[in-house]
C-alpha cells in the first residue's frame, strides 16, 4: 500500500451531505472481473447517457481533472460497504478525502487503501471550504500527516487530529494485513517455537498418502 | 510458583497469541484456516491485486460446499448460480497451491463436518472459517472462530486474525437427556435462554454432565448453534473420548506425533478454580424437543407447548413478534404440534453427521412419508453418505419416501437452489429461520432429525415420542 507522508495537491469541492458508495462507485459496473474503477467514479454523474462527460460535474472541469484532494460534506461514504467505493478514488488519484464526517465502514476502507480521511476541527471547517472555493483549483493545498497540518492558499495553516492508529498505519503503508505484517518478526517466532514445543499445530499430511 | 487456574479457552488463546499489534489487537495465529468456494475467489483475487501470496498453503485448506446442488448426479453445472464460484475456487486453489476438497472428491463435505472428520482441526488447535457456523468444531476442543471475507485475507496473506480477546461464559448444563431430547434440542434451549445476542463478546465453554455424556458428533451440533445467541466461538473440553474419536483420522498426528499431541490436550481442560465473566448452570433434566415457532432461532418452545402470547414474553422479546407471527402464518396460543408440512430438511453442518442420519432412519423405518411432503436429506459430507449407503441407512430412507442427496449446504441457505416456496412450511434440521432464508416466503421450523423425521413420516409437526416402536 502506497505511504502517506506529505501530499500536495489540487482539491476538488464536492460540498454535499450524505454521499452514499452507490453514488461514489455504481453496482452495476462493479460485477465485471476487472472494472475500470477510474471511469467508475461517480459515473453517474461524470457521465452523460450517451458516454459523454457531463461539463458540469467538479472533476470533468479541467482545472480539477488532476485533482488529488476531495472536499466533501457530512456522512461522506455511507450507504453499502463496497470497497469499490475507495478504489474508484485511488483509481482516479484521489490521496485524501477532507469531509464533515465520514461513515465508518468508509473510513476503515480509506485506511485500507493509503486514503487519509481527514476531518477538520468544528470551527476550521468552514473557512477551509471557503478557501477551497476561493482556490478554484488554482492552487495546491499540503497535507502533512507527519506533523498533523493542512496548509493551502488564501489562510493560516489547520492543525488537525487523527486517531495515531491511523497515522501510524498510512506513514507506514500498511493496511490490516500490513499492520499484522510489521509484526512478522514475532509471527515466525512463534512458527519455531510451535514447532519445537506442540509440532502437531505446525505440520499436518494425510496419513493414507504416506502409509 | 503457584500458577493461576486457566480455562480451556484461555490456555489455548494464551498459547497461539503471538504479540499485540500496534493498534492493541491480540495477533492470534491460526493452525487451519479452512475456506469455501463462495469467499474465497474474492480474497484470491485481492491477494493478486496487492502481490500478495498465501503465507501457508499447508495449512489452508479448500471446499466447495455452499453452492454444490444435491443430486447424486450433480456436475459443477447443475446449479448454475454456483458454476462461477466453483470455478473460481478451483483455479485460486490450483494457483496458490492449497489441498481443495473439490465437488467429486471422496472427502467433500460441509466445511464444519469434514474440518474435524478428517482429523484436520484437533483438540487445542485454532480454527478459522469465513462463515458463521465455524464454532461447530469447538466441539472437539478447538478455538474455532468464524471470519468475513476481509478477515479471511488477512488470513490467507498471515496466518492469524487480529482480534480483541472476547470474555469467557461458562455453560454447565446439568440434568440427564430424556429419551429423544438431543444436542439440538439442548443448544436450541441455550438460545431460548440467551436470546439472539446473549453471548455477543463471549466465548462460551459448554460443560457438565449432560456435555460429558455426549458424543463428539452431539457435543459438534451443540457448538454448531452459538452463533444464533450471539458467541462467536464456542467449545467443549476434549476428554478420553475425543481422543479416541480423533485416532485414526487420516490428517491426524501419528507414532511419536500422536503422543505428544495425546498429553497436551490431557492439559487443556478447564483447572478448578478458572474463573468466567459469566457462569451459568441450566438443568436439561424436564427437557422436551423443541421446536421453533418464530423467525429466530431463540423464538423456540418445547413440542407441547403453545405459541407464547406477547405478555408471556420477556419485555426485550417482544419487538418484532406480531411481525413474526405473521411471517410463520401462526396465532398466540396455538400449538404447533399437528400443524400441516410442506418440506422436511435433514442435513446441514448443524445436524449433517452419521448419528443425524441414523436417527432419521430409525424413525423412517417401515414408515413412510406422508403424501404432499417432501423429504430432502443431505449427508452432511461424502463420507457420511459412504457410511449411510454402507449401513443401508439411505435405503431405509428412501425406500420411506426421503430423497437422498450429495454432501453440500444444500437447504440451509439454498445458495445451491435448494429452496421452498412462498408459504410452505419447512420442518428443518439446520441453524436459521430467518425469513426468506430457505426461499421467499418459507416457514421454517427449526428441530432434530428426529422430530424432522417424524414430522416427515406424519405430514405434520411431530412429536417422536409419540411414535410407536421409536427406539
């Protein structure tokens, strides 16, 4: 899973409440084995009925098509627990969603794929949006997970709070299993020492193979 | 050095827990992880995603179980909902090099069945399934834990699950069995007690007189139900007669191996003194068969019993009863025994085993099922039906009436197109009567083999004691 450090980027407004994952990345062009998962982000609303970009949609205007940064409102991700709803955004080169709040099962699946799910202090909220807005894609904005700050033009730079779980898991790039992997060292230890002490745990056969 | 009495449950946690992850998750590493064909394509296909490999093929093992339909002359064609999944099982099997128990071999089964029939899983062991009935092999003496999907690759990729150590319960249950009163009967009841998440958090040891004198096929249906009352694991100590049921198993230890293995598991049980976050005792002597009447497995009752009325039921009982009555096509008050069947269902990793088989048979001999019924029966694995054949139990079956199947899920969740109509009223051996659960509409009334047979044999819900010449 890729680091999360230090990211600079476009952000791209998407001030609405309630984003649901059925918005975010649509069920019926999940099922193929392989799915475009960039062209499926917010399909329905990047794309028209007959394939063509929708103009009005943030992420078809040109000034955010590079966008790495999504600003969005309240309960953002919510609705089924589909990965696809990330994936869509790494796809697409979405690094970090800043919203009012995110679902839960959403914000778990952001940490499983490198996405830092940020939410700002209460009183910090609006005035970022303003300067994103006010921003219009023009300039970058900086997140610094390291030292917890979002800096950006237009204003002084946010400290914010992160769960030091989370911090811990994107500096280093690991998701769940990752996590579990940094601990390898203790996993093949106790490997040896199982099949040292209580070797049936270990190492099994089907006895009618050997006789 | 005095050391502190132990549970069963916590000797074996304390033995496979490797270290605390940075996130304050107990790592627990897993001796056999044991997947189906309707999960694991998916944690296939995101192990490639992330280059990732299984980090122990030899100690994964495959099944295709949940979608295999249950005609004897079944290919992985018959149900066609199933032929991806089967497909996909037998390609990520073959790339990552894990043993699959694939549709034709001579030791498929239902997961839970095969896990310790094949001396696979072993008393002390840890034990993972990505599905919900994986506490069923805790009737050996193993940490048997149900996983999601996600949670199954994880596995795959590390060989443990990251997991919050849960409480511990203590189920003593004390009494003696009355004639035709079973392990079903019993773990039914325990739900009627706990309620549908009385156990959440817990990992519940069953023990006792009643647990000691049952068999270990018994002891693997009472631990099968744990999860309907809310317990993730469950188990029961491993005695002289575990050890003797598990010997001989082809994936058992043997020689020097099997002796090593033997004194370990002499340890395990549960020292005097061990202390549990809850304790409870319930008295199985006045025990009936049960019988569900609801649309969860804790609305259970005994066979003479009435539906109970809204105010017979505890306060935080009564949400959704209307709504369950309704679904069931039932009034308060009335009693089930008598009431018409469409569908009769014996199988499943609940009540799936020979000694399942065996009590059907013994009801079903020189009787026949009542016309308009029909009578599915499913050995739980092929290995059980090999036995039922050789026994001629699966003649005694058929010629009452039964239809015989190929080991699978089959009903129980009718992910193989095993389902009843709108309607019907399903007597059935398995673990859930949710609605819809074994089709759209479908009644479903959760008891034994027994009651099941005899409710197959009478066209109505039936009470095997009432069966003349029932042995």
């Amino acid at each position: 899973m890729q680091k999360f450090t230090i990211h600079s980027g476009i952000a791209a407004p998407l001030l609405l409440d309630n984003v649901n994952t059925d918005q975010i990345a649509p069920s019926q062009h999940g099922r193929e084995l392989k799915p475009d998962y960039a062209r499926m982000l917010f399909r329905r609303q990047r794309f028209l009925d007959d394939g063509r970009e929708n103009p009005d949609f943030v992420l078809n205007q040109d000034r955010f098509r590079h966008a790495s940064i999504l600003v969005a409102g309240a309960n953002f991700g919510c609705g089924s627990s589909r990965e696809a709803g990330v994936w869509t955004m790494t796809a697409f080169g979405i690094r970090c969603i800043i919203a009012r709040s995110f679902s839960d099962i959403y914000r778990e699946n952001c940490l499983q794929n490198g996405v830092l799910p940020l939410v700002l202090p209460e009183e910090a909220i609006a005035p970022f949006e303003a300067r994103v807005l006010q921003a219009d894609g023009q300039a970058p904005f900086s997140v610094d997970l390291e030292k917890q700050v979002l800096s950006g033009p237009h204003g002084p730079d946010i400290a914010f709070q992160i769960d030091p779980v989370f911090k811990f898991k994107l500096l280093r790039g690991l998701d769940d299993i990752g996590l579990t992997l940094s601990c390898d060292v203790q996993i093949r230890e106790w490997e040896e020492r199982t099949t040292r002490d209580l070797p049936f745990l270990q190492h099994l056969h089907d006895a009618r193979l050997t006789g | 050095m005095t050391s502190h009495p132990r549970s069963l449950f916590s000797k074996i946690w304390d033995a496979h827990f490797v270290c605390a992850r940075p996130d304050g998750r107990d790592i627990i590493y897993m001796d056999r992880h044991m997947i189906h064909e309707v999960h694991a394509p998916r944690g296939f296909e995101t192990l490639a995603r992330d280059g990732r490999a299984v980090r122990r093929p030899d100690l994964s093992f495959a099944v295709q179980d949940h979608t295999v339909a249950s005609r004897l002359d079944r290919t992985e064609t018959t149900n066609p909902e199933g032929t991806p999944f089967i497909r996909a099982m037998r390609a990520g099997t073959v790339e990552h090099g894990i043993r699959l128990f694939d549709i034709d071999d001579p030791d498929q089964g239902i997961v839970h069945v095969i896990a310790p029939e094949l001396g696979i899983v072993l008393p002390g062991a840890t034990h993972a399934v990505p599905d919900s009935h994986a506490s069923t092999v805790g009737g050996i003496g193993a940490i048997s834990i149900g996983c999601g999907t996600t949670e199954m690759e994880h596995i795959l990729a590390t060989q443990t699950m990251a997991i919050s150590r849960p409480k511990e319960m203590r189920i003593r249950l004390t009494g003696e069995l009355a004639p035709h009163v079973t392990a079903k009967d019993v773990s039914l009841h325990i739900i009627g007690v706990l309620g549908v998440a009385g156990g959440r958090g817990f990992a519940i040891e069953y023990a006792g007189p009643v647990v000691e004198a049952m068999s270990i096929e018994s002891r693997l249906t009472l631990c099968n139900l744990s999860i309907e009352g809310g317990a993730r694991t469950s188990l029961v100590a491993p005695d002289a007669r575990t050890i003797e049921w598990i010997r001989g198993r082809p994936w058992a230890p043997t020689g020097d191996a099997w002796d090593r293995a033997v004194a370990y598991w002499q340890g395990l049980p549960s020292d005097a003194g061990a202390v549990f976050d809850a304790d409870l005792e319930i008295d199985c002597s006045a025990l009936q068969p049960q019988v569900t009447w609801g649309t969860d497995p804790s609305q259970v009752m005994g066979i003479d019993d009435a539906v109970p009325r809204v105010e017979d039921l505890p306060e935080a009982r009564r949400g959704g009863y209307e709504k369950a009555l309704d679904y069931m096509g039932l009034r308060p008050g009335e009693r089930l025994a008598g009431k018409p069947v469409d569908r009769v269902f014996i199988g499943s990793c609940t009540n799936g085993r020979l000694q399942d088989i065996q009590a059907a048979a013994r009801v079903a001999q020189g009787r026949h099922v009542a016309p308009g019924v029909t009578a599915l029966i499913v050995p739980g694995s092929t290995r059980v039906r090999r036995q039922a054949e050789e026994m001629g139990l699966a003649q005694i079956l058929t010629d009452a009436g039964f239809i015989w199947g190929a080991s699978g899920c089959s009903m129980c969740g009718g992910g193989n197109g095993d389902r009843g109509k709108p309607q019907e009223r399903c007597v059935s051996t398995t673990n859930r009567n949710f609605e819809g659960r074994q089709g759209s509409g479908v009644r479903t009334h959760l008891v034994s083999p027994a009651t099941a047979a005899a409710s197959a044999i009478a066209g109505r819900i039936a009470d095997v004691r009432d069966m003349q010449g029932t042995a």
